[in-house]
C-alpha cells in the first residue's frame, strides 16, 4: 500500500462490540482518536456478546500506543478472569 508518508486507518481490534466500545473509550482517554465499525445495530445493552463482530481502526501515526492499550486490556481482563477462578 502505498501512502506517501501521509496517515492511514490500521485495524487494532476484532472482538464484540461490547468491547470495542470500552477499547474505545480508554483510546479517547489516551488522546488517541478511533472508529467503531461494523459494530451491528443493536444497542450495546442488547446481547453485546452475540453481535457481529465489531473493529476498532486507528491512524497509522497512533497504531503503537494503541496497541499498547489494546494488550494492556487484554493482560488485565484474564489477570481478572484468572483471580476469579
């Protein structure tokens, strides 16, 4: 793909759209701009775990930092599914 320096969209999720969202969420904390897409229409209080699944894009300038947060997510949700057990 052929950019010419300039930023592009660079996928950092595939998951529920239950997650997308609170991804979503801790990347605006971050400063860090993204785009929910194909996240279905329901509501997110509506079998979030059953929806298509959703994506999280982010601008190639941010695609290190939100990765960062993206496995940090992940590391503390089964740090938390492990302390349950």
């Amino acid at each position: 793909m052929k950019n010419n320096g300039e930023p592009y969209p660079v996928e950092v999720f595939t998951g529920t759209a239950w997650e997308a969202g609170l991804l979503k969420s801790m990347l605006e904390d971050n400063e860090i701009p993204s785009v929910i897409n194909g996240s279905g229409t329901q509501p997110l209080n509506q079998s979030p775990v059953n929806m298509s699944a959703a994506k999280i894009f982010v601008s190639s300038d941010d695609f290190d930092r939100a990765g960062e947060i993206v496995h940090d997510f992940f590391s503390d949700m089964h740090q938390d599914n492990r302390e349950e057990e």
